[in-house]
C-alpha cells in the first residue's frame, strides 16, 4: 500500500480526524455566501461520504468531518461537479471572510461581496511563511473583525460639513460616538475634531439638512491575530478612496511578508521584529 502524504493531504483541505484514516474537509468559501445548488452538493456529500452533517467554522468556512481516506478521490469529483471546490490550510492564504456590504446592510460603506471574490482571486492558495487571513466587514461596527486579520478591511466614511447648509439643529453632535462633533445652537457653531473621528458616518446619515457629505472608503490593518496569541493589526496608511489601492495595499503587505518573514511566523510578529517603519514605507510607496 502506497505511504499517504498527509501534508499533501491537509494542503489541499484535508485535515486528520483522531479516527485513522479519516479526515474533516474543508471547502472553498468565499465572503461567507455559496449558491443553493452548492448547499444541496454539499448535502449531498455529506450523507454519502460522511455522517449527514456539517460544521460551521468561525471563519465562514463549512467543514464536511468523516471523509474516509479511500473516499477522497470520489468525493473531490462530486463537488467540482457541483461547483464546490476544497479548501485549503497550512501556511498559505486562506479564505477571504466578508460582511454582506452594501448590497444588504444600511450601515454598510463599502461594497464586500465582489471585493472578496477578487481578492481571493489574486490570493488565494498563495505559498507564504505562515497562515494568512484576510477579513472585510463594511462598516464600523466590525461584524467581521477587521483587525484579528492579517489582512484587515473595514468600510468607513470620511465626512466633510458644508456650513451654508447647515440649521445647527445638533443632531449630528447627539449621534458622534466619540463627540468629535459639538454644535452650539444659540451661536450658531459646529466644530468638527477630525482627529477624534472614527469614520462612523453616522452624521452624514442623521443630517436632516444635508450639511455633512460622505464620501466612502477603506481603513485597513495589519498583522492581526487571534488564537494562541491576541494582537491587533495595527493601522499604518490613512483612509484610502479607491479599490485598486487596496489591492495594492494587499500586494505591498504580502510581498513585505513573503520577504521577511520566518516559516511559523505571523504576520504581526514579523512587523514586530522587522519593524512598522520597513511595512509603513513599503505600503505608502505601492498606494500613493
């Protein structure tokens, strides 16, 4: 019988079970959405090969567990048959995770499903030293937690107030998290404390005069990671407009790793060694 490469295996979505020769696989998802005729493949796979269920990872990722070793083959062709393809894990790029964005959500800025879809066509599979995630969510509530990914992309709004529009009514100032916005209603005043900003957009959509504008865009971190370690991806470039810059973004900070760091090494702790300074200059130069 033929030595089974199990690395090879768990590179291609195939992950040991504690049951010999049995493995949990794990599909391609991308932004967290699958078609119902993949749903129903899927299905239908799992009560063929596997035990009738499957596992919902934090990731967005679905998991078939049960697939014996001598199944594989047969059931890698009956998902590519339905549209559904493996996944993959070790140190490489993972699934992009995505918020459903603006096509569903009212307090979405960016647009999340397409955006996922081209990242993971760029990245996905992609050899580097360690794991690397990528994670989107549209706005500033941070469904997706932008900043436990290596990869962090959250949709903001960046607001500018038009005084000749303005009634100084104060509801903009009621609804500021932070209270970067104060009105004076007897004066008829507004200061506005950009650096106290958190791009929330909140103002622009509580305007009833249509004093403050927005204009969409994307925050974005790096280095995240949550699991046996907790650090949060830090922000190294201000608010980018366009989506050609975060895909050049993304460039910059993959070469930046691929370059620098150790095998069995995050991203966050080869900035930490290396320095923010080395991705910071690397991420302004690929954007500007």
């Amino acid at each position: 019988m033929a030595e089974v490469d199990y690395a090879a295996l768990k590179k291609g979505g195939f992950m040991r079970q504690i049951q010999k020769d049995t493995f949990s696989m794990r599909l391609r998802v991308v932004g967290g959405q699958m078609g119902s005729d993949q749903l129903h493949t899927i299905s239908e796979v799992a009560r063929k090969y596997g035990r009738g269920y499957v596992h919902f990872t934090s990731r967005q990722g679905v998991e078939v567990p049960f697939i014996a070793l001598k199944d594989i083959e047969a059931v890698k062709k009956e998902l590519a048959d339905g549209g559904v393809q493996v996944g993959v894990c070790g140190p490489r790029v993972r699934t992009v995770t995505a918020c459903q964005g603006k096509a569903v959500c009212p307090s979405a800025a960016i647009e999340t499903t397409g955006l996922a879809e081209e990242l993971d066509g760029r990245y996905f599979g992609k050899e580097l030293p360690h794991k690397f995630k990528i994670g989107i969510t549209g706005c500033k509530n941070n469904c997706l937690k932008a900043e436990e990914n290596d990869l962090g992309i959250k949709g903001s709004v960046f607001p500018e107030w038009k005084e000749a529009d303005c009634t100084f009514c104060g509801v903009c100032a009621a609804v500021c998290p932070p209270g970067a916005v104060a009105v004076d209603q007897d004066a008829g005043t507004l200061s506005f404390e950009q650096a106290g900003c958190v791009f929330c957009g909140k103002c622009v959509k509580s305007c009833p005069s249509g004093a403050w504008e927005g204009r969409g865009g994307y925050l974005l971190s790096f280095g995240g990671m949550f699991g046996n370690e907790i650090q949060e991806g830090v922000s190294l470039l201000p608010m980018v407009f366009e989506k050609d810059q975060v895909f050049k973004a993304a460039d910059a900070a993959i070469q930046f790793f691929k370059a620098h760091g150790k095998p069995g090494e995050r991203m966050g702790k080869t900035i930490g060694r290396v320095g923010q300074e080395a991705l910071k200059k690397a991420l302004e130069e690929a954007v500007k």
